[in-house]
C-alpha cells in the first residue's frame, strides 16, 4: 500500500520568508496529492492538489510542484504571514478503483511577525 | 449551511462506556469516510463507505462499528471503550470512491475515555 513521508516535521520562519515543506511517495500508481491546512482545533481544509499530468500549480502564495520520477511533491509558501500557522498535511492516492487518501504526518508551520 | 456535519464535537466517557458518533453531508457526494487523528496529529483512515457499501475496512478493532443509512449519513459505534481510543474521530465525504478528489471534513469530535 501507500506510505507517505513529510518533512519537516516543524517549521518556523519569519513573517515574510518563504516556507517549503516535502513529501515522498512510495506507490507510482499514486496520481492525486491534495495539500491540507489545519489550523488548531479544526478540521483539515484542502488548499492546493495536483494531479500527476501536472508538474507544478500555483494559488497566489501557494504552490505545489511534483517530480513523478522521484515520487516526491513539495509546497511552497510565499510571502508567509502569522495566519499562514497552522499543521500542513500532504496525502496521495490512486485514482482507481476503491482508493483512499493516505496521508503524511504533518509539518507544524509557525510564522513569527 | 454547514457541508459535513459531525455530532457530537465532544465526548467525554468512562472506559467500558459505548458511544456513537454521527455524520451527515449535504454536498451528494456517494463516499464517506472515517480517520482518526491520534495525539501527534497523524491522520488514519479506519472505513470507507461507498453510496452505503462498506469499501475500505481498515485494520480497526471490531468494538469499532460504522453504519450508513444512506449516503449522506455515516456513524460510527463504538463498544467497550478504552482509553488509547481518546483520539479526534473526523468524518470526510468526496465526490468518489476512486480516490482522485479531495475530502471535505467534518469539525471532528474529540473523544475522551476516562
């Protein structure tokens, strides 16, 4: 099945830097990998995906790149800002058949003003 | 109008107690799933349900019983609680069961077995 890394695990950066967490996949049928933001206390919020005939995406301050061949997938932040705290997932899937979202262990991002 | 639903947001209970948790999604979407989100935040599948069928069963104690209804409605029954089941329980519904779209979540709830 599945597995999904993520790093870091923790991430601080200064209001204004850029922030870059990674994933690594391990199933090459994987060709979904949505990105989640959860802020404390919430429910995880898709913020970004990418399918796997894309190799990168862009939302404003947020972009999501992809490496097929090495099976790993990054997101990018941009001009971080406080609000921009908050527990980042990364997940993958197939799209075939029954399939399920398996997720990374999460990378805490905190944004110092 | 809130998408997906969960009830209760907090449970509170003695080890050995049974509890449900209810969900309920008003976008038509035909999947819905259960994940446990443990105390490091690690996020878990435990089921999946497909316009009410059973598709995904992961490795869950059988104290662990979801039902469906129908396919907005997915709760989940938990017998003979335990304290390392204290966990937030998210419900999750997506357009299909082919894993190609993204889940929209519920507020979880945040179990605790005392």
């Amino acid at each position: 099945g599945e597995n999904v890394e993520q790093h870091p695990s923790t991430l601080s950066v200064q209001e204004g830097d850029s922030a870059v967490i990674k994933c690594t996949y391990s199933d090459s049928a994987s060709n979904y990998f949505p990105w989640y933001k959860q802020e404390l206390g919430k429910r995880p919020q898709l913020i970004i995906d990418i399918r796997s005939n894309v190799g990168e995406k862009k939302d404003q301050r947020i972009a999501v790149t992809l490496n097929k061949t090495a099976k790993h997938f990054s997101l990018h932040i941009t001009e971080t800002q406080p609000e921009d705290s908050a527990v980042y997932f990364c997940a993958a899937s197939a799209n075939t058949g029954f399939q399920k979202l398996v997720f990374g262990t999460g990378t805490r991002l905190l944004v110092s003003p | 109008d809130t998408a997906v639903s969960q009830t209760p947001k907090y449970l509170v209970t003695q080890m050995g107690n049974d509890k449900s948790i209810k969900c309920e999604q008003n976008l038509g979407h035909d999947t819905m799933y259960w994940y446990k989100q443990d105390s490091k935040k690690f996020l878990k599948i435990m089921f999946s349900y497909n316009n009410k069928e059973l598709i995904i069963n992961e490795t869950v104690p059988n104290r662990f019983s979801p039902k469906s209804p129908d396919k907005a409605h997915l709760n989940l029954h938990i017998n003979s609680l335990e304290l390392g089941d204290s966990a937030v329980y998210f419900c999750a519904s997506s357009q299909d069961s082919g894993g190609g779209f993204g889940y929209t979540f519920g507020s979880g709830t945040r179990l605790t077995v005392v």
